[in-house]
C-alpha cells in the first residue's frame, strides 16, 4: 500500500487541511478514505482534502507521512497527477466542441 498525506498546512473553511494521494491507484486511496471516514465530497481530481482531525487516524492506519513537495512528486511520477483546467481554456474547449457538434 503506498498512501501519503501531508502535514495539515493548508488553511480553509476554518480549519487546517492535508492532502491524501494513492501512487498506486484512485481505488487505492478511495477505499483508504472509506476507511479512515473521509467522505467522498473530500476527493478533488487526484486527492482528498482531509480535516487535520483526520490526520492521525490515517497515519495510524498506515498512510506514509511525506512533505508536500514529496507527495506532490510521488503522485507525479505514479502518473496519477491530474492537474485543474483554466477556467478559459476550459470554457473555450466547451465552445469549439458545441461549435463542432452543431456545424457537423
């Protein structure tokens, strides 16, 4: 198993947050999540965002404990990196495909 989070350094909503990736699979980390009580609305695109009162119980549940940067190179280099689409090249995109559709 080859689950990593990192530290809860990441401010929102009130709260500090950690990353959790799989470098193995998104099957991996879904059922490490279900386990740990993550919940799915957590998951976002490649990783869960998990509450630090989380942070402990997945270490303990065996999640590797790595730096940001490490994580962030691991879940690269597993191929399991899918990074956000701006806004406009997503919206053009959107634009071209129903321009196409239509004129097809």
């Amino acid at each position: 198993m080859a689950v990593l989070i990192d530290p809860p350094s990441w401010p929102g909503h009130g709260r500090m947050w950690s990353h959790l990736v799989s470098d193995v699979s998104y099957d991996e980390l879904h059922a490490f999540a279900t386990r740990i009580g993550a919940p799915r609305r957590g998951f976002d695109r490649d990783h869960y965002d998990v509450p630090s009162d989380l942070y402990a119980r997945a270490v303990r549940a065996g999640a590797e404990e790595v730096g940001s940067k490490e994580l962030l190179r691991r879940l690269t280099a597993a191929g399991l990196r899918r990074r956000k689409v701006p806004a406009a090249r997503a919206s053009a995109g959107r634009g071209r495909a129903a321009r196409g559709s239509a004129s097809g």
